[in-house]
C-alpha cells in the first residue's frame, strides 16, 4: 500500500508539472505525455496483485461513539481499499438484497462516512433508460466500491421516460441541474449504466482539472480507443461543469457527446485527466443498441460546429419537464421528459 501511495503521489506530482507546460502552449506534447504514463510506466499489473470480492472488510467499517463534530477527518488514502477487485454478476438481485449488503446507504442512495468527515463530496449520475438489470448489477458493485474509498455520496439516476430517442448529454445535464439543488457537491461523476469499475483506487473524487475515469475498459482491450477519449465515466468540478456549459443538448441518439463536451474542454484552455491505466479499469455489461438509442447520423456534423455553439447550447439553454422525484432504498431517481429533437 505503502509503494501504491507513493507512485500516485509522483502520478499526482507530474500532473501538476504538466499543467504548468500545458498553460505555456505545449498542449499536444502535455496530453501525450500525460497518455503514455498514466497507460504504462505508473501501471502495475493488476494480475501480480490479489483480487478480492468488493464486499470484502466493509464489515469493519463501524461507527465511533463520538458526536459528528468530535469525528476526525477521514485520511487521505482509505485503510479499505485493496486494489483490484473481482467482479461478478449474480443472476436475479433485487433492490432488496443489494441493500441489505450496504446496511449503511441511506434512502435515495445518500452515504457518508460513519467514523470519519469525508474528504471527498460526490455526486454520481447515471443517465437510464430501460435497462434495469444493468442498473441492479452497478448499483451492487458502486456502493461497496464508494464505501471502500470512504466518500461522501449520492447516486442519482435519470430516467428518461418519454418514447423519443434517447439523449445521454441532456440527461447529464438535468442529473446536474437536479443533483446540486439538494447538496453543493464539489465533484460530479457522469456514469454510464453499464460499466463496473474493476479497482478501488480509482477514487471518485475530483482534481484540478477534469477527470476520465474509464481509461481501460474490457471492451477496448483495456486501452484508450483513442487519445482525446471523454466518454463513458468522466468527473468535473461543478465551476468547471459550468465553464464549458455543461453537455450539449441536440445529440440525439448514440455517439457523439462524449467528443463534444472534451472539445469544451479544450476550447476552455483546460485538459483531461486520468488515473493509471491500472487503476481505471472497466468491465463493460454486454449489450447492443437500444431501440431508440440508434447511431446518431448528424454527430458529426455536430461535431464540426461545436467551436461556434458550445455557449449557447448546453445548462444554460437546458428545457425538460420532471415528471417525479423518488428515493429509493439505493438511489434517488429522477424522471424526465426531455421533448423530442424538434424542440
């Protein structure tokens, strides 16, 4: 653990570095830079490491008999995290057997650390449409997963209820918008419902600069599909969320999003992040295209004006009817009607 902290603090030390190049003009040689250590020379194998169930040791975590305002401050690395985690799927879980594994979330999916002050406050948003049993399996891993690192969190699903095609970006947008009228969280993860994080040292908290947790997933053969790659789970400060005015609106159907808010990004002179490859591992939930989630055929034409709409188009032009708010025993569910692409 001792060797783990040390190499993340020289990752971490770099970054910084880098940072200070990149703001002097040397954006491109920065960002390679940042691709090729966090992808190999910071990365131990996660096979020379034992893998342990998500559950394992989360029966220690215990609450102290002290008041909340004598609770130390949680430390900077988690006594609960163990690195590479196995990752199952059990058949037939219900929301009842996920909860009673995370005895400590509270209704609407709110958790906070029972011994210590967190020092992470993170909101994860997860855009949805008809896919429940790849909820139930992320929900069953993402909250042990969350606990391990020892954040204070809320898991927000947003269900887009209507029949039109699916709009991950405005999703994002309303869980958002949503999320930061019930707390002033400090970071947001955007989660895609179909990918299960393989090693908790992949704290969900945010940095200086936004942050691409998925960096290696199954389904690329855990590597970048490319080196300007945003999609997937991503992290941004919410002033940073509201720099770039958030996700456009008008992508409509699969693709396309992810590539535009990374322009955002650069366009606001800021670069992307991202842990160890080691680290942000991924197993991706088999699936195909969802009816109504079919290729989006105008993502790259809307790709080529994103320079010139990006400020008016995005949380500051955002329209959508929320049809209800509900806790449930491991999230807050938000239901939405976003209109349809002729609006």
């Amino acid at each position: 653990m001792v060797v783990q902290c040390r190499v993340l603090f020289i990752f971490l030390g770099l970054q910084v570095v880098m940072m200070v190049l990149y703001h002097q003009g040397y954006h491109h040689q920065v960002s390679r830079v940042l691709n090729i250590l966090s992808s190999s020379i910071l990365s131990p194998t996660p096979a020379n490491l034992i893998m342990k169930d998500v559950y394992s040791g989360l029966e220690q975590i215990q609450a102290l008999n002290l008041t909340e305002d004598d609770l130390p401050s949680c430390p900077k690395s988690s006594p609960f995290l163990s690195g590479p985690l196995k990752v199952s799927f059990p058949l037939h879980l219900t929301m009842d057997e996920i909860a009673q594994k995370n005895p400590w979330v509270q209704m609407g999916g709110h958790y906070q650390p029972p011994n210590c002050w967190a020092l992470h406050h993170t909101a994860v948003i997860i855009p949805y449409r008809a896919r429940r049993k790849h909820l139930y399996q992320l929900l069953y891993h993402l909250h042990p997963f969350l606990q391990r690192q020892q954040i204070h969190y809320t898991i927000y699903v947003v269900h887009q209820i209507d029949n039109n095609t699916f709009n991950r970006g405005k999703l994002l947008n309303v869980g958002f918008k949503e999320a930061m009228k019930e707390n002033n969280w400090q970071c947001i993860y955007f989660h895609d419902v179909d990918l299960i994080p393989e090693d908790d040292r992949n704290v969900y908290g945010c940095s200086v600069l936004p942050m691409h947790s998925a960096v290696a997933i199954d389904k690329f053969q855990y590597k970048l599909p490319y080196q300007t790659y945003f999609g997937g789970v991503t992290a941004l400060r919410p002033t940073h969320y509201l720099k770039i005015n958030g996700f456009p609106n008008n992508y409509w159907g699969w693709g396309g999003e992810d590539d535009d808010i990374a322009s955002r990004i650069f366009l606001n002179k800021m670069f992307i992040t991202r842990p160890p490859a080691a680290f942000g591992r991924y197993r991706m939930l088999k699936h195909g295209h969802d009816k109504g989630n079919e290729v989006n055929p105008k993502r790259f034409h809307l790709l080529s004006s994103t320079h010139i709409r990006w400020r008016r188009n995005g949380i500051n032009t955002l329209n959508y009817k929320l049809l209800s708010k509900e806790q449930t025993q491991l999230y807050t569910n938000f239901t939405v009607n976003l209109g349809s692409s002729d609006q």
